[in-house]
C-alpha cells in the first residue's frame, strides 16, 4: 500500500493472520523513503507517508493478540546511516532489512535502479558488492535482502556472478547476519 506496489492495508494482513491462526509474530517492513531523498527506482512510500505507516502498524499492534512488529527495508546509503539508526532509536522500529536498489549508471552518471542499468552493470559488479557488504558490516539491519538483485542487469551466471555471491555470503557468514533470497533477479526482465 504505502510503497505502491502492495495491495491491501496494514489491517487488512492481521486481520487474515488472525483468521487463520498460525502466527503468533507479524511483522511489515515497507521500503523506508529518506527525508531529503527521492529515490527514483521504482514504487516507494514518500516521505509523507512515514507517519501514516507507522501508525497503522502501531494500531495494529494495540488492537492484535498476534505480536506485531514495526519494520522497513532500507536501501543503503552511507551518509543515511544515521536515519537508520533514528529509526530504531528514535521512532521505535523493531528491526530495518537492508538492500541495494540503485547504483549510478556508469553510461549516464545517474543514480538509478539497478535492473535500468542493463549489460553496462558488469563494469560496477564489484562496486556492487563492495555496497552490499558495507550495508552488512553496517550492524544497522536484522537482514541483507535480495543480494541477488544484481541478476536483474547481469544476466550471465558466470564466473564473475559466481565470486560476486560468493563474496556477499562469505561476508554475511563472517558477520552473522542472514540473507534473504526470492530469486526475483533471476527471474525480471530487463527494464
């Protein structure tokens, strides 16, 4: 709902985890929009929006037997980090997941959704993990999310790819912290 590309409300989740009764833990992470930031990759909550998610995960949790969590996936951008923090500090997060949506284009200069950016991602693949694993070494997020993302522009599995998650799971390993895989950059085409 709050990121565009979702259905339903925050309610409308607990009210079939309720239903059902098979969960005991609820939690929702929407992609995080950055206060002086417009990430232009895609569908994303606005800024403006912050305060209306949080309360509706808030409600949720007053009116639930179902133990609900207030979460976001952050894209990683150093000089953001301290938002981040704010977020679990300060605003009362749970937890924030953490990814690499966009990077800069090396053909345009511009910062832009990493599945836009086509067969000219090879040349910053390891830009790309060298991101990826300083948003891990971050301790900033419970998880690192879709490491596989790059596969949406770089899309030969070869020896390149291969050390690329090889270096992101190695690193993840080393930190303890869980990746999470949908296999969604395999599957996208390009944009």
């Amino acid at each position: 709902l709050y990121s565009r590309h979702g259905e339903g409300e925050i309610k409308d989740y607990v009210k079939v985890a309720e239903e059902r009764k098979i969960l005991k833990v609820l939690g929702f992470s929407e992609h995080i929009p950055l206060p002086d930031r417009t990430l232009d990759y895609g569908r994303r909550m606005e800024y403006s929006d912050l305060p209306l998610y949080e309360r509706d995960v808030r409600e949720a949790k007053e009116k639930s037997d179902i133990k609900i969590l207030l979460g976001g996936e952050c894209d990683w951008i150093k000089d953001e980090a301290s938002f981040y923090r704010d977020l679990l500090s300060e605003r009362g997060y749970s937890y924030l997941l953490g990814s690499v949506h966009s990077m800069v284009d090396p053909d345009t200069g511009e910062d832009t959704y990493i599945g836009r950016i086509g067969s000219s991602f090879k040349k910053i693949l390891v830009e790309y993990v060298n991101l990826y694993t300083q948003m891990l070494s971050s301790k900033i997020f419970l998880y690192g999310c879709h490491p596989d993302l790059f596969m949406s522009a770089y899309k030969v599995w070869d020896e390149n790819a291969i050390s690329a998650s090889k270096d992101i799971a190695c690193a993840a390993k080393e930190l303890g912290i869980p990746l999470e895989m949908n296999d969604f950059g395999l599957r996208k085409s390009l944009i």
